[in-house]
C-alpha cells in the first residue's frame, strides 16, 4: 500500500510544479502524506491550500485529522527511548 500512497505524492508533485494553486492536487499529496506519515508536509500542503481557500470543509477536516495524527504518533514514536 505505501507503494501506492508513494506515487500519489510523486504525480501531485508533479502537478504542482506545473500549477502550484491546485487545492485538489495539494489535498491528494496531503493525503499521501499522512499515509506515509508524514505529517508535517502533509500540514504544510493543507495550510497552502486553505490560505488559497479558506471555506473548503474538506481541506480544514484532513488538517484537524493531520494534526491528530501527529500528535498521536509523537505521542509514541517521537520520544526517545531509554
């Protein structure tokens, strides 16, 4: 599955070059983002497209379900281990 989510992030990054104002490109490479957990460009993605459109529900729902994730997997991953 990581393969897939892999790809997504490559073809909507290549969309962007070409169009950076993609709100859907943005929300899909998002989306591969946190499946591939990262989360911290997946938020910056999500930021982006809201600053391009703020009153898009889906864009502000994935960033609420990015910034949980993140915290939930620094909440496990990130904290050294003794």
């Amino acid at each position: 599955m990581g393969e897939f989510w892999t790809d997504v992030d490559v073809i909507c990054t290549r969309i962007l070059s070409r169009n950076p104002h993609s709100i859907k490109a943005r929300y899909r490479r998002a989306r591969a983002k946190i499946e591939l957990h990262d989360y911290n460009s997946s938020i910056e993605d999500l930021q982006i497209a809201i600053s391009m459109d703020s009153s898009n529900s889906a864009v502000q729902a994935l960033l609420r379900d990015a910034k949980k994730r993140r915290r939930q997997w620094c909440d496990t991953d990130c904290l050294p281990r003794l």
